[in-house]
C-alpha cells in the first residue's frame, strides 16, 4: 500500500491565543484635548474605544523564519501574526505621541483565532464605555468569556490601566513628570484609559490576571513607542508557556517580580479552576445558592448583575463549576455593554452579565428573567410573567446547606494564628493552598448534591437498549419533589447527563456515587430485580423532628419571589470547624491532592529563532533532570514530563523523539495520551521519516495503531430513548426487548418463560392490550409495595434487609384475621385491629403445602395449609381465590430456598422471587379461567425440583461455601474467563474499605469486574480493559493487576484508583500467561509470554522489558517458574529454557498423535512435573531430572475435558469437565500430590470449569463456561 502524502502539522498553540492592545486612536485624543480644556467642569464624554494592535502567535522574526523551519520537516510555520495602528517613528524630541497612530493596516498578514471578535472586542473590554479621567485611577481587571460559532470558548482577561493625557506629563526614560498634588490643582489635563486584552483557550484567570499585573508596572514607565514592544514581548513569553496536561503538575513561571502559576485539570473530563470557588458563598446565603442552581438546572434565562465587572465572570464561572460534571451548553456571555443590552430580549435559554445600573431596565423591559443581584444578594424575577421554578428536593437541599455552614470562608480566621510571610511569594504559595483545599471541599460537597438528587436515575436505564423509564422514576420521587423533577427531566442538560449514564462513562459523577455507596446499595446491586424497599429503608422514610424542623427552614421558591424564611443555624466563623449533627458534613475530611510544579526556564530576548531554540533546550534538559530525580513509583508524574517534553519536541521538529516520549505514556498514563495530535504527527512525517520510525521497536506498534486504525471510527449510538408501551403485536424477539426496555426483567430465559405464559394457542404472539395490562399490573403492584409501611413493632423482628413483596387481602387464618405478607426469607401474618406479627414460617422451614377446601355455610372456600418443621400446628389461611396464586408463589419460593440452600446460591431466591411476581402480574393481565395454569408455566424452579430430582452431591455440598453470579444485571450470562485474588492490606493511600481482599473476575470483551473478598459484594463494577478476551491475570507488588488479552497488550489496573491507564504492547500476538516470581526481590521482575513463542521478562519499575526469549515453535499457552529456568507449554512440548534449551518433554514421543498438552503443574518439593493432554482422562506425573518417561498417571473418574490446574499446599486441584448423575456438569477433582489420588470429586457447575484460583490456600475459586457464568467458593481441607 502506497504511504499517503504528509499533511502539514499545526502544532497546539500554547497558553496565549491573542493579545490585544486596545484604546482610543490619536485623531480622537486631539479632538478631544481643546475641549476637555473649555469644559473641565462639565463630566468627560464618551469616546469611541478600538483595537490599536493585535499580537498572535508564532512571535518569530520574519528574517529568521526561514532558518528556524530548515530543521523542521512539514512543521507548519505560519507567518508572524500581528495588526497594528500604522505610527510614526519615534523623534529624539520629548514624545508627543501615545499609543495608537492613523488608521490602516500594517504590512504584515492579520489572522485572528477563531471566536475572537476585533469588532466587538473594544465594547468588552471596555463594557461601562471609555471616558478621559480627571485624576488617575486604580488599575483594574475584569474577565469575559468569548464563543465561536460552534460552541467553543475562549477565555479573556482585561486590564485596564490610564496614561496622562497631557503632553508635559508624559513618560520620559522611565521617570514620571508629574506629581499627583500638581493633578490635584488642575495642573493636568486628564488621564486616558488603555486596556490590554489576553486571550487563552483555558480559563486561566487567576494567572493571567497576575501576568497582566506585571506587565503594567512595565508600561506605566516605559515611553508611547515602546508600548507595542513591551506587550509584544509579553505575549510572546505566554505564546512559548504549553498547556499544563491533567494531573498533578502545575507549571511555574516567573513573571518578576510574580512567580505565576498554572494550574493543570484534576483529569481530562473536568475543567480547569483557577478561581475561587467559595465567592458566591460569600455573596449568597446557602438557600440562594440552591436557587441558582436549580434555576440552571431548569435552563431558565439568567441575567447577574453586579457593580463589580470582575464579580459578574467569576460568580457565573463558579455556578457553572458548581454544575460539572453537567455542563451549560446555552449561550453564556457573563459581560454585557451598554450597547449589547438587547440582547437579554432573546428567546432562547441564555447566562448573561449585566452591569448593576442597568438592573431597573432590563427588569422592566424584559419578561421571564430569572434576575440575580450579586451585591445584594437576591434572586427576583422580571415583568410580568411569574418563573416557576420549584424547590431541589429536600434531602438534597437540606444536606447541602449543612455542609456549606460547616465550610470555613474566611482566610484571616482560618490563619489568624500563623506567623505573616517575610517572602511574597511565599506568601502567595500559601494563599494558593488555602485556597486550593477550600476549592476542594466545594467541589465535592457540590458534586454531593448532584449525586443526591440524581443518584436513583440508574435504577431506571436499561444500558443496552438505552432506554430510561422517566415515567417510573417520576414515580418514585416524594411528592414535594415531582415538580422539580419533571422540570428537569425535559433539559437538555439532563439528556446529556442520561447520554453519559448509559455510556457508563466513570465521571466525577460515577466516581462519587460509587464512593459513597452504602454496603446495602452493593448488596442490593448484585440482585437488580425485583427492587422493593427495605425494612431499613422504610425505617428511614419516617419523618424526624429534625426533618421536619427543617422542611419549615428551607426557603422554598414559588415563583422565585424573595421570602423571608426561618432563621437558620449562624454561619461558621470561628475557627473550629462545626459538624451537623447527622454527620453529613464530611465534605471537611477532603484529603489535600499531592500537586508538584515545575518551573519553566527562562525565555531570552531578543525574540528570533536561535533564542527559541534555546529556550526549548533548556525546557528539554530541565524536563529530562526532572524525570531522572524522580522515584520508580512515581509514573503519574513522569508522565506529565514526557508529556510535557513530547511538546517541546514537537516544536523543535524532532518528531522521533516526539513520538518516542507519547508511545512512553502508555507505560505511565494513558489517560493523557494525545491521540490526535500523535495521529497528525506520524501523517505529516516524510517517506523516509516514517520508514525510520517504522523500524524503531518502540514506534512500530504505535503508528500500525495510528494508520491502520481507521481515524474516522464510526460514531458510538449515544441515543436516549424514552420507554413507550408496544401498540402492534410482538413475537418473541420484540417481546423480550420490550420488557428488558421496560425494566421488569432482563435474564433472557426468564422472558421466555413469560412469553409462554402470556401466550394462548399456536400464535406466538402477544398483543399489546395483553402487555399493556400485564405491564400495569407489575407496576400497581410495585407501587403497593413501595406505600407498606409496617409498625416498629412488627419491623423488630424482621432483618433490615428484607422487603415485603406480597401482601394478600385481608383473610381469615388459624392465627386470626389480617393479612399474609410475603419477603425473600418468610412468610408472616400482619394481623388486623391492633397492628401486630405473626410469623407463618420461614422458607426454609416448610416441610409441605397443599390446598384444601372447607365447608362454610354453603359455600365450599379454599384454604392453604403450611406445615412447617418446627410447629405441630397447621398454619390454615381462608385464601378464597388467591389460593391458587398464593399455593403457586409458596411452592416456588420454598424450591428457590431449597436449590439457594443446596448451592450456596442466594441468587436461586432473587429468581425465584422473581417468577412469584410474574406470576402475580401475569394473574392480574389473563383475564380468563386459564390465568392460573398460565402462572403455572412461571413455576420454574418448583417443576425442576418435581421433574428432575438432583441431590447436590454430599462431597460437594461439604466442600462449596457459596455462589456468585458475576453477570447479575445482564441479559445473559457469560463465561468467567479468568479468576485472581489479591489479599487485603491497608496502605496509607487507601481507605479502609479499600484494604479489603478482592475477586477480580474477567468477563467477555475487556471486563473485569471486582468484588470485595470478605463480602462477596461488587467492589467495581466494571473496569474495561481492552475489547478482546482476557486470558491471564496476576498482581504485581500489591498495587497494580496485570491483564494480558488477546489483542496482544498487557493492561494494567491501579488498584489504589481502580483504573486501566498503563498498557505495554511489546508482544506482537496474544498474551497467554503472566507469572510473578516467589521471592523477596521477586516483585521487581513479571514474565509474560504470548502465543507466537515469546517470553518477556519485566522490570516493574521502569516497564521495560529486560531480556526476551523467543522460542522456535508457536502455540506457547503458559509457563511457569523452576530452578533458575522458565518451564513453557507449547501443546506440542514442554520445555525447560534458560537462555537455551535445557529440557523438552515432546507430547508425540509419549502420546498418540494429534493431542496436545493442555495444561500443566509443577510440583517442587517432589521434583514433578504434572501434564494433562487433550483426549485423555490421565494426569501424567514426570520428574523434572528425568522427563524420559513419566513416573506415573492419575486417573480422573468420568471426566470428559480438562482446562485448568492449579497447586494449593499439597494438593491439585484440576477443573473440566465430566459426568454426574448421567449428565454432563462441570467438575473439580482434588488429588493427593503425595499418594496421587483422587481424593474428591465436586460437582462444581452446570458448566464446564474454565478457571481456577487459590485463596491464600484457605480457599479455591472456580468460574464456569457461559452456559451457567458463576463463581463458586470451595473451602481447602
């Protein structure tokens, strides 16, 4: 294939988009000088600002440009970029001239960033217009957010500074010849404004406003002609400064007499905050702030007003970062002009800034504004047409505002007892780190709040056919909140928000849901259906006194009127932090992030070719010294490095060592790989560049990935659709969508079992009348559920974790009259009169069921009878015609109890419950006299247990301690490819709960999902890693899980962070085995090896691959450690290599042809060797000195397939498959290494066994096939 044409590469631009000078021209200021001097008493007019000159990056001379590109390949070096006023020279008399000169462009080309508007650009940053001062004024700084027509922003800030007016008070050598007594007394005549304008694509606020500072103590004393040069020379200092990447470097630079520093982004996903986060806390009480913000959330059309122009960006900034992960998509133009004041009149969703003298106008002349005065602190509405916007709900609002009040604002408070800093920028560190722990604090309580009210959406999205049931979740919600919520759902706002949820994207969002799960949430997460409330939940739905107490307390906002409500709790201004009495205020316990800085090296004048290229040399050695002083751990900062110097690279045209730098993060953080920019990188290499690059190891791979890959992808389906009810008929396709669409049901072969239920005849078809009274049923019945509410009496003695499923209606029963209520453990009676409870039995209790009738005048009335093992009596309830249903859902139950109990399967009651449910649903949809033999057909575990009687195997039923189902939630199950364990141990970087042990379990596609060891709870999830099979896994120095996959790369998981961001990609086939030598030195070295034959040794350290083995023949499939050699699995042969060829054990010389050996074991302290070949059902025993002839065999009762071993104390265990009770299951059998015996036999799965790992050599952990998909726990004898 032909190499395409190299295209020319734009580099990134750095901090500084543009610079702008901006003022009034000359002509104005001589027009204006006689009459300022006949009317000094009148107020000064209004002038007419514009742009004097424009300064856009590269800054390089043109004389040199030729020079600078010679080295640099298809670099794209643009011309220097600048527009200036045409001015005079400078005379050597004293200068009459400021800056500015007569209209008309200079001769050099003028392109201007996009989103940047010269003609709108004077109004803004000179938004309460442009006057001649009498007397010189404080310098200030405002900020403005400028947006291109698609969407992007860009960040301004301005500042302002005056110059005399007068030409006897003019600048000379430095020197000022005035003296502001002299101003005082009319001496002068008047000071002019000038701004300066910095234009960045980050919103760099805080640091750019401290680089402006600077650079206007320069033009205060510098003479009118050298004003462009100063500010020239300024840009172009920002213009060489990169774009710190996300993490935790910070880049410094100095600006004298300032040390500026850039703040990077905490990761890619959110923005960068250089501001202060508590500024609207300062200026809005907490109830306020939860208007605000609701009104964003309801995209009302907002207007702030303020006297300060700074305040109106930076409160507007901080409520939209307030909102993050949620994003403002709508228009945002947080300064309005005088002259811009119109367009407050738009219709459509907005966020705008109004100076505060224009507050009566806009209120006047514009109606449905949602109108916030900063100084005051107050949130009205304009015209006539009242805004409703209701009240955030209550729990939310109410922990929020807690939260807020235990904050500590105030700097001076929170350090009155430190000593003052002799050092100013020292003293500025320590500002910036004050601030940076109160930033940080905010974010999360506001994050808190978010997840607070958004948390419960998940319980309604199905994620594969990404549906959300909006009309279920309204119906969960408390009443006092449905309006807020059916506001909400509507935005487009919240529909982005749906669009990241069913991606599964792990955002801020996700992370704190996730960290602030409870352990009842997990538990619940392992069993999605049915969801009913707990005992503990309806516990916690009763009112307190407190909670009602601060229900009256909480403002609430019909149409966004100022109400003066209850006053609250003082805010905090002490220096002891308060904590709410309900404990809600752990947004204090914020752990501060590590942040390092490096500082970037001087940048010389004057300003051509040879002086950049020094500059970027010395950012190369300073970044290169920076990695060498740093320790083996310290990847995430290395990282950055590389990152940083792959930039600088690119700048100076040295592409290879570009490249080399961006292919190096994949082994430090992938996360901040530059794909597209590594993508243009390779495309505008020239032919004998990019074969170069070909033939280096480390870039081969990665630009295969980047041309072979196609760029375009095809984009992901991101649609939300909403859940609808069928209107045609359905068959069984269609129907099992709709109901995984509906949230009932996802198992597949449950749906099945619905389908025939709710189909009568030949026609497999099911009408939507049918689904439509099926479907309301479910939910009636869902909703009953969620109103029971039980006595305390009855609740004590019932586990917090049940739920009431089933209520029947009120009946007559041999322990008086109410009403029998059904949960996943029991059945109890909920007596009448006088609330009480009667327990009925427990599931697991009940010896039989049967149903009867008794005579009763002259009716006859059928009667259920529950004989239970531990009661003589015969518990008898009058049913009437819930009889049947209620005969039915009983027997199920007991049978899910029954197969739970046998397996150690608590998933056997979710299912069970499950089909009892359908059942009812099905009753209340079949309106005919068949409805009960259709609930019949959802009797599943009932008819197996009369149909196919199956004892659990005494052996097994010793040996299994419990059951999980790693693809719970899902559709279907799904093979447990790879199984590994990783002790517990606490480090000082995790939380306690993340110190437990943990299962980690590889799925289909690239997941892994954890669970945590001493609960069998979900931990995370999912961790996706790659989109092929995983085949091995192993831990790497207690911190990091190696991944090796059949797409040929090693992923490696933190577990610290329980993320993928490192991936090593030096073998060229699929990834086969992972080892990690016994040892103390043992966690500096893994051996990896692939499919194609070859063995990589690691350095864990440093990532890179020590030595390399390659064998002569493919198929290797695993290896283990022995005696200084590495032992490799062929399937033709097994072999023992240590630089060369030590031993081989060759399969054709020991077996019939066409086998293979499928696994093997090493067994040290005997000097064996175990190997199992394909088609026999013999372990064949070697000895590792003589592998001439094997020493003997084990044979393997009725076993059909072996896949795995695994050695645990003196014990293999071997999983496969093989008959049990005349059918095909999956079996472990469990051998005496010392008497080679087989010592068990457990029936493990229905399922062949695919996977086997030991736990701390207590326990086996086994995964099965996709037929069954779950793990079972075996305890070792």
């Amino acid at each position: 294939m032909a190499e395409t044409a190299p295209q020319r590469l734009e580099l990134p631009s750095g901090l500084l988009e543009l610079c702008a000078l901006l003022g009034v021209p000359r002509d104005s200021l001589r027009d204006q000088e006689p009459a300022t001097q006949k009317r000094r008493a009148r107020p000064p007019p209004s002038l007419e600002p514009e742009v004097l000159s424009v300064f856009v990056p590269p800054f390089v001379r043109r004389e040199d440009s030729q020079q600078a590109a010679a080295g640099f390949g298809t670099l794209s070096k643009t011309k220097r970029l600048s527009l200036r006023k045409k001015r005079e020279k400078p005379r050597a008399e004293p200068c009459k001239d400021l800056p500015g000169g007569p209209r008309g462009l200079d001769a050099e080309d003028v392109c201007v960033p996009n989103g940047v508007d010269l003609l709108a650009l004077p109004q803004l940053c000179f938004p309460g217009g442009l006057c001649v001062a009498s007397e010189p004024k404080e310098d200030s700084v405002h900020f403005l957010v400028l947006t291109d027509v698609c969407g992007n922003r860009t960040y301004g800030v301005v500042a302002q500074y005056y110059r005399p007016l007068h030409e006897e008070h003019c600048f000379y050598n430095g020197r000022p010849h005035w003296e502001p007594s002299r101003l005082a007394a009319g001496g002068a005549g008047g000071f002019v404004p000038f701004a300066v304008c910095v234009v960045s694509r980050l919103p760099y606020y805080r640091a750019l406003r401290d680089c402006l500072s600077c650079l206007l103590t320069h033009l205060k004393l510098c003479k009118d002609f050298e004003v462009d040069n100063h500010i020239k020379d300024f840009a172009a200092k920002l213009s060489l400064i990169p774009s710190p990447p996300p993490g935790p470097l910070h880049l410094v630079f100095t600006m004298k007499p300032l040390q500026i520093v850039f703040p990077s982004r905490a990761d890619p996903e959110s923005p960068v905050v250089d501001l202060d986060l508590h500024l609207p806390l300062l200026c809005f009480r907490p109830e306020k702030v939860l208007q605000i913000l609701t009104c964003l959330l309801m995209e009302q059309r907002v207007v702030f007003f303020s006297a300060s122009w700074a305040l109106l960006t930076l409160v507007a900034e901080c409520f939209l970062a307030y909102l993050h992960p949620l994003q403002w998509r709508y228009t945002f133009v947080p300064i309005l002009s005088a002259q811009m004041l119109d367009f407050v009149m738009a219709p459509t969703t907005f966020l705008m800034g109004c100076h505060l003298c224009h507050f009566e106008e806009v209120s006047k002349e514009a109606d449905g504004l949602i109108l916030i005065n900063i100084d005051s602190g107050s949130v009205t509405c304009s015209g006539s047409d009242r805004v409703d916007v209701p009240d955030i709900p209550l729990l939310a609002a109410q922990t929020f505002i807690q939260r807020v009040q235990s904050l500590q604002l105030h700097r001076d408070l929170d350090r009155a007892h430190l000593g003052a800093s002799t050092d100013l920028n020292d003293g500025r560190a320590r500002r910036r780190a004050w601030q940076q722990r109160l930033n940080d604090q905010i974010q999360q309580l506001s994050l808190q709040l978010l997840v607070g009210i958004f948390r419960e959406v998940k319980n309604h999205l199905n994620y594969e056919h990404r549906v959300f049931n909006s009309e279920e979740f309204l119906k969960t919600r408390a009443p006092g909140d449905q309006r807020f919520y059916k506001q909400v759902l509507d935005t487009y706002m919240f529909h982005s928000f749906l669009k990241a949820r069913l991606s599964r994207r792990m955002d801020a969002f996700a992370q704190m849901d996730l960290s602030t799960q409870s352990e009842e949430d997990r538990i619940s997460g392992m069993f999605l259906s049915p969801r009913r409330p707990t005992i503990n939940n309806m516990a916690s739905r009763r009112p307190s006194p407190q909670r009602v107490a601060h229900r009256r307390m909480v403002v609430s906002m019909p149409n966004l009127q100022d109400i003066a409500g209850p006053k609250l709790l003082p805010r905090n201004t002490s220096l002891r932090e308060v904590e709410p009495p309900d404990g809600s205020g752990t947004v204090l316990n914020v752990s501060p992030k590590s942040t390092y800085t490096f500082k970037i090296p001087e940048i010389h004048f004057p300003l051509v070719s040879e002086c950049v290229q020094a500059y970027y040399s010395d950012c190369v050695v300073l970044l290169s010294t920076a990695m060498n002083c740093l320790a083996p751990d310290s990847s995430v900062l290395l990282a950055r490095y590389l990152y940083l110097r792959g930039l600088v690279h690119l700048r100076q045209g040295r592409l290879l060592d570009a490249l080399l730098d961006f292919q190096s993060l994949y082994k430090t953080d992938l996360s901040i790989f530059p794909a597209d920019l590594v993508r243009r990188a390779v495309q505008s290499m020239l032919g004998p560049e990019r074969a170069q690059a070909r033939r280096t190891p480390e870039l081969g791979w990665l630009i295969s990935q980047v041309l072979d890959t196609p760029g375009d992808a095809p984009k992901a389906d991101d649609h939300v659709k909403n859940f609808e009810l069928p209107s045609s008929h359905m068959a069984l396709d269609d129907f099992v969508q709709r109901v995984q669409e509906s949230g009932i049901v996802k198992d597949i072969s449950i749906i099945g079992r619905l389908f025939e239920a709710l189909t009568v005849g030949e026609q497999k078809l099911i009408d939507p009348e049918t689904f439509r009274d099926f479907y309301t049923c479910w939910k009636e019945t869902e909703a009953e559920a969620q109103k029971v509410s039980l006595p305390a009496a009855v609740v004590e003695h019932l586990d917090k974790n049940e739920c009431v499923y089933k209520l029947s209606g009120s009946v007559k029963t041999s322990c008086g009259v109410g009403k029998i209520a059904l949960t996943q453990k029991r059945l109890f009676l909920l007596t009448e009169g006088r609330p009480g409870y009667v327990e009925i039995a427990t599931f697991r209790n009940i010896e039989d069921v049967k149903r009867t009738t008794v005579a009763f005048l002259l009716l006859r009335v059928q009667t259920l009878k529950i004989k239970t093992a531990s009661r003589k009596e015969v518990f008898e309830a009058n049913l009437k015609a819930e009889c049947d249903l209620w005969y039915l859902m009983v027997k199920e139950m007991c049978a899910g109890k029954k197969l739970a109990d046998d397996h150690k399967d608590p998933q056997y009651v979710q299912q069970a419950l499950t089909h009892v449910l359908l059942m009812d649903a099905v009753v209340g949809a079949v309106h005919t006299s068949s409805a009960m033999n259709a609930a019949s057909k959802l009797s599943y575990f009932d008819k197996m247990k009369t149909e196919m009687p199956m004892a659990v195997p005494e052996t097994t039923a010793e040996m299994l301690k419990h059951k999980i189902n790693p693809s719970a939630g899902e559709n279907c199950p799904h093979a447990v490819d790879v199984l590994l364990y990783t002790p517990g141990h606490l480090d000082p970087a995790e939380r306690v709960g993340d110190a437990r042990p943990k299962l980690w379990c590889a799925l289909h596609k690239g997941r892994v999902i954890v669970f945590d060891a001493s609960s069998w709870t979900v931990h995370q999830h999912c961790i996706r890693v790659g989109s092929a099979k995983l085949n091995c896994m192993a831990m790497v120095e207690q911190s990091q899980v190696w991944v090796g996959s059949e797409d040929s790369v090693i992923y490696i998981i933190s577990i610290h962070s329980m993320s993928c961001n490192k991936q090593l990609a030096d073998h060229r086939a699929s990834i086969t085995g992972l080892v990690v030598p016994d040892g103390t030195e043992a966690p500096s070295r893994v051996y990896s090896c692939s499919v194609d034959g070859t063995v990589l040794e690691w350095n864990v350290s440093t990532l890179r691959v020590t030595s390399r083995l390659q064998l002569p023949s493919g198929g290797l499939s695993s290896i283990r450690l022995h005696g200084g050699c590495v032992w490799c699995c062929t399937g033709k042969s097994i072999m023992a290599v240590n630089g060369r060829l030590r031993r081989e054990l060759k399969v054709d010389e020991n077996f019939k042809e066409n086998t293979s050996f499928v696994a093997f074991q090493l067994v040290p302290e005997q000097e064996q060797l175990w190997a199992v070949c394909s088609g026999y059902d013999d372990i064949y025993i070697w000895g590792l000195k003589d592998l001439a002839q094997p020493l003997g065999k084990v044979h393997l009762p009725d076993c059909h397939q072996v896949n795995c071993m695994i050695r645990v104390k003196r014990q293999i265990w071997v999983g496969g498959t093989g008959l049990s009770q005349g059918k095909s299951k999956g079996k472990i059998y469990v051998i005496d290494a010392e008497r080679r015996t087989v010592e068990k036999e457990l029936v493990a799965h229905a399922d062949t066994v695919k996977t086997l790992c030991s736990a701390e050599d207590r326990y086996v952990l086994s995964g099965s096939g996709r037929q069954e998909g779950k793990i079972a726990i075996w305890k070792v004898e």
